[in-house]
C-alpha cells in the first residue's frame, strides 16, 4: 500500500504463509528472481540482491547509498557481502564481524562471532578489528542458491517445492504454504554466512564486509527506539494522547487509542494499542519475546493477527466481539472485490458508511449507497465489490454460533485464495 501511494509498482511481493525465520524468506526471493519475474528479468541480467531483514535506523543516507554502490560491485563479481557497523561501544546486543585482509574497498571476512559478553566485547572495541554485524547482505541470487545448496540442501529442497507450487495475484507472491511449513526455520547468519565466512578464509570464494559508520540503529528493541527519538526535558519520548506527570523520567510513553497516563514511574516502557497494553521496565525489553511465546502457548488471538488485517482488497478492523456477535469495519479500496463466498455458522449485516458498493446476495446483484444496508442469511452466497473511485467503508455485523476466519467457503477470488481464508 506504501508503494502504491508513492508510484512504485513492485515485481512480486512475497508473502509467506508463516514465518520460517531469514533464510527461507531471502530463499524464495532469490527463486523468484531466478525463475523470472513480471519484468522478464532472471539472475543472468547481472541482478544484485539487498537484504535488510531489520528495522534499521541509518541517519546518514548519503554515506549508506555510497556503501551500498560499492557493495553492489563487490557482489556483482560473485561475492557474498556484509556490511559491518563501525562500533562506538562494547555493546553485547550485537553479533560481531572480525576483519581480515584488504580486498577492493572491502575487508575479508575473518570469523563472525556470537553475541560477546561485556569483557570480550570491550577486548574486541579494543583491538579495532571487529565491526557489528548489521543483518545487512548483499549477492547475486544464484550465489545464494548455490551456498545454500552447500551448506542447507533441505531448506532449498523445500523452499523450491514451494515456489514450485506457488501462486501469483497481482503483486503478491505466495508460496504453497504446506510445503513452506515443512521448511527449516533458520536464520541467514545461520544457514550460510557463518558457514561461509570460514571457507572464504580458506580461498573457496570471496566473503567480504563493507564497514559503515553512517549513524546507524538496529531498531530491535523498545529500548533502542526510546535512544534514537525525540525527548522533552524529563527524557520521555511520548506520542499518541499521552499525560506524562512531571515525575516521570527517561521513559518511552506511546498511545494509539486511549489517553493514557503515567506517574511517578523511571525507565519504562508503556505502549497502548488497539488489543493489548505492554508494560516493561527497559533493562527487560529483551524479554519480550518470553511474552510472545506465552501469548502463542495459550492460544491468544493477539499473537496471530492485528485489530486491523490487511487484505488484497483493503482491510478490515475488529471493532467489537460478544457472545455470538462481532463487529467489524470493512474498508473496500476503489475497483476491489472481495471473494463470493458464504458461511455455515454465521449471517451477517453490512450498513454502508461511505461510498456505494455492489453486492451479490445468493442470485441478485443491487448496489448499496451511504446509510443503506442489508442482511445476507447463514449458507447464502455474497460479494461485496466497490464499483466507485474512493475507499467504501461498511460495519459488518457478524451473528451466530462461530464467528472465526476458517468459516468461509470461496467460489469465486480475484486473488487466487479458492483454497485458503
């Protein structure tokens, strides 16, 4: 949607049914790449792959833009290139890269090394020979196939079923997603870069590091975001509708839907959204993960989907759920259509808010306008389309027994999901 909004057209946006980790996604990329895409180009036309599996924070641009173009020739000539950050403190979030010999503006790769402890990583500051390890990659996607061949031939074998048995709608990519779930959750330091970096020591091929100094955040952690913002005085980063009490101090205090105050609290970390509220002191931010997994143990719909989903016809946001109701708000981009389907459980009630929108409802086909609505019964078959130029937005109204997504039959789909929800 942000590259709608800004005029760029992708070749393929690859939406993996469930996260597999770094390398299966980077995999599947490169397959897409190598098989041909919309613009008719394959590995053979010289492409470069940039890989940034993380939210970067990187403050000079023009300094990033000129390491990119000189890791981009690097690659070009068959090399796998990593960008290593030039480090300001012994810091033990990160991985680290050890330097080796000078190779065309680049250093080979020596060794990576695991998250350090504090005393190695001031040992390594010390020596000037290590860099961060940035996440950020750079190769030609056939050099990634063929080290991954080398190292992981079972994560190739089953992101190449995958994509072999993949769908494209549009700009959106998807692969089969029960041989995706068979693959290898692994990260790409992991599966080859690590792997990697000890042979091209050896002289197998070149692995080489480019080092940035470009005021440059790994964004991983509240903590982080809380470094890199705006403050007032009392050192709070604040956003949203927000009262923080003069008392507070060094805390990130973010809103999204509800006033939210704070007292007499120091270096917290309290975010509200639409479904859920954290509360973290910031020394403990690493362990929201341990959270996450909790949420996942129980079964939370928190974990599995946002308030608001994102579909390839717009979105739709949970407004309200009770027992046998929910209700939703449905927004319809201009020309889209959602699937004709029905379901065994549940009726529904659709109020149009704004717009004009066409709707099937078993063997009639009529348009609905603003303040207008209709009920379509349990086992009926219905379409919503937006035939008009602006966004149509409709609360739906779901009653009955089961109201979760699995209850949809789709006959018909614009965008080849006949056989998922």
């Amino acid at each position: 949607e942000h590259m709608r909004q800004i005029g760029i057209r992708p070749n393929a946006i690859a939406l993996e049914p469930e996260g597999r980790n770094t390398a299966p996604a980077l995999t599947l990329a490169a397959l897409i790449l190598t098989s041909g895409s919309s613009s008719g180009a394959t590995a053979d036309d010289g492409n470069v792959m940039l890989v940034m599996p993380a939210d970067h924070v990187i403050k000079d641009v023009p300094g990033f833009q000129k390491a990119l173009q000189t890791g981009a020739k690097l690659a070009a000539k068959g090399n796998l290139v990593t960008f290593g950050i030039v480090p300001t403190s012994p810091e033990t979030g990160y991985g680290y890269i050890h330097k080796g010999s000078v190779n065309d503006s680049a250093f080979r790769v020596a060794e990576f090394v695991e998250k350090p402890d504090l005393a190695a990583a001031e040992r390594m500051l010390a020596t000037e020979e290590y860099l961060w390890n940035s996440g950020l990659f750079m190769m030609q996607p056939s050099v990634w196939l063929r080290e991954l061949e080398r190292y992981r031939p079972d994560i190739a074998r089953a992101c190449e079923a995958a994509h072999a048995a993949s769908n494209l709608d549009g700009d959106f990519y998807r692969p089969d997603a029960d041989l995706f779930a068979a693959c290898p959750s692994e990260s790409i330091d992991y599966a080859v870069m690590e792997r990697a970096g000890s042979a091209a020591t050896a002289g197998a091929f070149s692995c080489l590091v480019v080092p940035l100094d470009v005021g440059w955040s790994d964004l991983g952690a509240w903590s982080t975001l809380w470094e890199e913002g705006s403050k007032d005085a009392s050192g709070n980063l604040i956003q949203g509708d927000v009262y923080a009490h003069p008392s507070m101090k060094d805390s990130l205090l973010i809103s999204q839907h509800r006033l939210l105050a704070a007292v007499g609290l120091k270096d917290v970390i309290v975010v509200e959204t639409a479904d859920a509220v954290l509360v973290a002191h910031k020394d403990s931010v690493q362990d929201v993960k341990d959270l996450v997994a909790h949420l996942k143990a129980e079964h939370r719909p928190e974990q599995r989907n946002h308030r608001k989903v994102h579909r390839p016809w717009g979105t739709y946001e949970t407004v309200d759920v009770g027992g046998r109701f929910q209700v939703k708000r449905l927004s319809v981009n201009p020309g889209a259509a959602l699937s004709l389907q029905m379901h065994h459980h549940r009726a529904e009630h659709w109020v149009v808010v704004t717009g004009t929108v066409k709707v099937t409802r078993g063997d009639e086909e009529f348009l609905l306008t603003e303040n207008q609505s209709t009920y379509v019964p349990v086992g009926v078959k219905h379409r919503l389309e937006n035939p008009g130029t602006i966004t149509t937005e409709i609360i739906e109204v779901q009653t009955g027994s089961y109201l979760e997504e699995d209850d949809i039959v789709r006959f018909q789909d614009r965008y080849n999901r006949l056989d998922s929800t």
